[in-house]
C-alpha cells in the first residue's frame, strides 16, 4: 500500500465534513458474487421483450448466478464501510453492486445505481414481487415466469439492460449529495460504466478531495487526490484500524 496515499487519505475522512462513498463490482467479486449489472450477463431490452427464448435463457443464468446470493456474506470491505458509516465518517454510500451486501453488513444509508437484483418488476403492470419467491417458481420447473397480477411472462429486475436508461432517481440524488461534499471515496468501482463514471467528474467540479481503491488502473486516477492500488477488503479494514488507533491517541 502507497503510504502518503493512505496517511493522506486517513487524514481526510478524520477532518471531512461530508465524505461520500462509491462502490462497485470489485468489492462483490471478494465476497464471490458476479456483477448482475455487468451488459455481459443481461440481453439487450428489446431482445428480452421480443423472445421467449431469450427471456427463457436469461432466467436459466440467473438462477445459476443466485444461489451464490443466498450464500454470501459481507466482506471486510463492506464490514469497515458499515463501520465508517456508524462512527459518522461516512454520510452517504452510492454502489454499482446490486446483491444488496452493504446494506446485511450495515450500511443505512445506501444508493443503489443500477437498482437491485433482490427485487423483480413485472415490465407489463408494474408490479414487483421478490427475487427469492420467483427463483422457488423456477425451482418447480417454470421456464420463464410469470405475474401474479397480470399473468404475462415480461418479469425482470430492476437492473437497467442494455438498451434501458438507468434508474433516474438514484442518479438524481447521487448528483445532489455531491453537492457540499469534501471527499469522495471511490471503493472496488467500475469507472469506465455510466452512471459512476461520471461521479469523480462531478466531485472534482465541487472541489472535493478524491480517493480512489482499486486493483485496476482508470482514467479518473488522473485528476485523484490519491490512488490506492489494491483489494478493497484489504485496504479499507486497514485504513479503518488507523483511524481507531488515531482517535484512542486523541
């Protein structure tokens, strides 16, 4: 770990008034889930509207990619976030994850970007029913399923597939918590994927300080105050210590 990036970095969260978080599919992949999110996984919307076929595979990935939800559990990362939030250095988390890992570690405050894949919206009525109630109907043999309500097979979640705009709530209140914000910590995110990889932009256009924790290299490691290359579940339970270890001294 980079010294002067992390003691520049501890300093920071002790004295920021309103520090912000991002995080992002680094952080999920430790703790062994995939991106939801990620384009790869999800078809393009109209493909998804249009064909049974590809709404029938789709549900089959899925179901695969779920179980590894029901097993999870937060990480280091996540735990020292939580732990951020609760001694009052973090005032607000935004995250490209979906699987919901911040909020069972203990995160209050959470902005989800790309919504979650623990709730399934019915794309003809609007209504929404639980991801975990439509993988026990897939589990008794439905390929494709169907609304309570409305009986049409158009279920899928919230996520944005290709082709969707992104949730525009969310994205709002993101870009209003900017405002006023002294240090914008940027965790495990993808910043090469819309919404989040405007963020930093927005945050250095408010004077904030910038810090960003990741195994990869990005454009935003430009214009950051300082960059941390390594695992999120590593570096953050470390900076954490630090601050505990500062604030016993004082």
């Amino acid at each position: 770990m980079e010294r002067d990036a992390l003691e520049s970095s501890i300093e920071w969260i002790l004295s920021s008034k309103k520090t912000l978080v991002l995080t992002g599919p680094e952080i999920s992949a430790e703790s062994g889930l995939p991106d939801f999110s990620d384009p790869e996984f999800n078809p393009p919307i109209s493909n998804f509207r249009s064909s049974r076929e590809v709404r029938a595979k789709y549900w089959k990935s899925l179901r695969s990619a779920y179980h590894l939800l029901a097993n999870a559990a937060p990480n280091p990362a996540h735990e020292a976030l939580a732990e951020l939030g609760m001694m009052g250095y973090v005032h607000s988390l935004f995250t490209q994850a979906t699987d919901g890992l911040h909020q069972r570690a203990g995160t209050l405050d959470v902005i989800e970007l790309h919504s979650s894949i623990q709730w399934i919206i019915c794309t003809s009525c609007g209504k929404d029913a639980r991801t975990d109630d439509i993988m026990s109907v897939l589990e008794k043999g439905a390929e494709v399923p169907a609304c309570e309500a409305c009986g049409k097979d158009l279920l899928k979640p919230g996520i944005s597939f290709p082709g969707q705009p992104p949730p525009h709530w969310e994205i709002r209140e993101a870009w209003m918590q900017l405002h006023g914000c002294e240090l914008f910590l940027i965790a495990g995110a993808s910043l090469d994927v819309q919404p989040g990889a405007s963020l930093p932009a927005v945050a250095h256009e408010q004077g904030a300080k910038i810090v960003i924790i990741s195994e990869r290299e990005s454009l935003a490691d430009d214009y950051a105050h300082a960059v941390i290359y390594g695992k999120p579940s590593q570096v953050l339970p470390h900076i954490l210590g630090k601050i505990k270890e500062r604030i016993e001294l004082n």
